[in-house]
C-alpha cells in the first residue's frame, strides 16, 4: 500500500475573501529538520602570515572583507611578556599574560576582567602537549603544528590550522560559537607564541 506525503492543499478563496492556507509541504519538512535550516557557516578571522613575533609586536585580526576587526598589541622589553586584544574602539577586552615564574610556559587568558583559561605546555613520556585549565576548555588536534580545535564542554567552538590559507597570505581562524570568539582569540596567540619561543612553528613567517 503506497503511502502519500500529506500536505494541506490551498483553499481557493470566495469572491472578496483573502487565501486561508498556503502550501505548507515545506513547512512540515522544516519542522522535522529544524538544525538543517539553523546550521550557518562559521565565522572566519584572518591573520597576515607575515606577522612575525620577533619584529612585529602589534598586528590586525581582520573579517572576511578585510576590515580590522581587532588588533593585537604584545608587550616589547618587558617582564612578563603579555598581548593585549583591542576591539576597533582600540579599548582592551582581552588579555593574555605570560606567569612570570614558572619552569614550563604558562599563559593566563583573561576576557574583561575574567581569567578564563590557564594554557601551560607540559612533556608527557610521549611527546609535549598542551594542558588547557578551564571551566569545559580543552585543545584536539597537532597543536605543536598549529593545526587544532579548541573545545567548551566537548562541543568544538574554534580552529585554527596554518597549513590552510585564506584569501591571499592570511591564516584562518574560524568560529564556530560567537560568544567565545574571545577565548579562541586568545588561546590560538598563547599556542603560537609558544611553539614560536620553542622552535616549533619553524621561525620567522615567509614574507
């Protein structure tokens, strides 16, 4: 017994009386896969490939069209190292400041006036990683080869990879979750910094 897909056919109206119901097919269909509409591109910021830690202490985080959309501003000649994350009003909010004794590297991520993330490089009988101390933050991927994912509560929120290009030489950093833009911001330039002091990130950026 074949089975047909019901629909609410159109009611053709009276003389002077306004349509009672459209076609609603779509609608139904809309209402069993709710996600497959919701489901947007990620956010996608740029990074000049040229930037380069040990010349370049300042630089622009740009959006898709070019426009800054922040600037990052690191600390030269002083104790602790520290960056600070500046909107387009060029007002700090967020920050990330290096602990200023410690034997491994250690980085605290503040957003506002909150510390939402320790970042801390470690060794493990294996090879080193990074140990994120958060509230549900953690890093997946080759985070030595800046090609990772930063998770909240397992759920992915940002990516960073340098092996993948943007328009023209800029990398990409994506976001998944707008409201933690900040703290993928700001973990992605603690990883990079230190597997740059490190020898990781193989020196100097191509210019």
């Amino acid at each position: 017994m074949h089975r047909f897909r019901s629909c609410v056919v159109p009611v053709l109206p009276l003389a002077n009386e306004p349509p009672k119901q459209r076609f609603s097919c779509h609608k139904k269909e809309a209402k069993k896969n709710p996600e497959k509409l919701q489901k947007k591109e990620p956010k996608k910021l740029y990074i000049d490939q040229r930037y380069d830690w040990t010349i370049r202490h300042t630089f622009e985080i740009t959006d898709e069209f070019g426009e800054d959309v922040y600037l990052v501003k690191g600390s030269f000649m002083k104790i602790p190292k520290s960056f600070y994350i500046q909107n387009t009003q060029k007002q700090n909010v967020a920050e990330v400041v290096e602990k200023l004794i410690s034997a491994m590297p250690v980085y605290f991520l503040r957003v506002g006036d909150v510390e939402v993330a320790k970042i801390k490089k470690t060794f493990t009988l294996l090879k080193p990683e990074f140990l994120i101390s958060g509230p549900g933050l953690k890093v997946r991927g080759n985070v030595l080869g800046s090609n990772f994912e930063i998770l909240k509560d397992d759920k992915v929120v940002g990516k960073f990879n340098k092996n993948i290009l943007g328009y023209g030489d800029h990398y990409v950093i994506e976001i998944t979750d707008d409201q933690y833009e900040l703290v993928v911001i700001g973990m992605v330039l603690a990883i990079d910094y230190i597997n740059h002091k490190k020898g990781k990130d193989g020196g100097r950026r191509p210019r």
